[in-house]
C-alpha cells in the first residue's frame, strides 16, 4: 500500500498530467479544501466536485497557463506537506508569474480528508 506521502505525490502528478479525475481520486468524498483568505479562490470547498468547480476549474481566472510545481514533499504521521510554486502568464502581458507555495494535507485510511493552502496572497494578486 502506498504512503501518505506517496499517495499526495501522485495527486499532483497526475493533476500535471491533466488527469483530473485521478487528482480528484486520491480525495475523501467529504475533504474540506481551503484557499487562503486573500486568494482569488478564497473559501472553504467540501467534497471532490467542490474542489473540481471552485478551485480546478477556475484557476484560469489568476493567469494563463497556471501550473502547480511542487518540490519538495514532508511526510510525517497523517500530515504531509507539499513545498514548491505556483506558475502562470499575466492574462494581459503573457509576463511570467512564480509564488512560493504550501500545501498542508490531512490524511484519513489512505485518501486526502484536508487541504489548508499557504501562499503570498498579495503577491499573487499582484501578478495576476
């Protein structure tokens, strides 16, 4: 069986692959997933299809091209954290945009049941 960390690490590979309905797998059916206050997609979404509309498909509203690029992963216990950026074009000046990024995960038997998102929303802001 694979581990917390493992299971979070194939999420976002698959997410960069484009397939969404394996990122939206590695979920519980009632995950609560928050965008930091701040955010362009600020709030709290309950359950995958939440996080499909409320977040997934809207993060063309921050920029084009956006993109999730972990680095770095900590496992320990139910917690893992993902370490890395976020990476889009300005929609009006196609102008590069990166943000250091966290994410923090909860994890309940082997399926993500939290998301808590850490990132400089000014910043992105800022860039958007």
């Amino acid at each position: 069986m694979a581990s917390n960390k493992e299971i979070i690490e194939n999420g976002y590979a698959s997410f960069a692959a484009g397939d969404v309905p394996a990122a939206l797998g590695i979920m519980a059916d009632d995950i609560e997933w928050i965008e930091a206050e701040g955010f362009p997609l600020a709030g709290t979404y309950v359950g995958p299809q939440a996080v499909l509309e409320g977040v997934f498909m809207r993060l063309g509203e921050i920029g084009d091209d956006f993109a999730v690029l972990p680095e770095q992963f900590i496992g320990d216990g139910d917690t893992v954290v993902a370490l890395g950026t976020y990476q889009w074009k300005h929609k009006e000046s196609g102008e590069p945009a990166v943000v250091k990024m966290a994410h923090v995960w909860t994890m309940g038997d082997g399926r993500a049941i939290g998301f808590q998102q850490h990132v400089d929303t000014l910043r992105v802001r800022e860039l958007s």
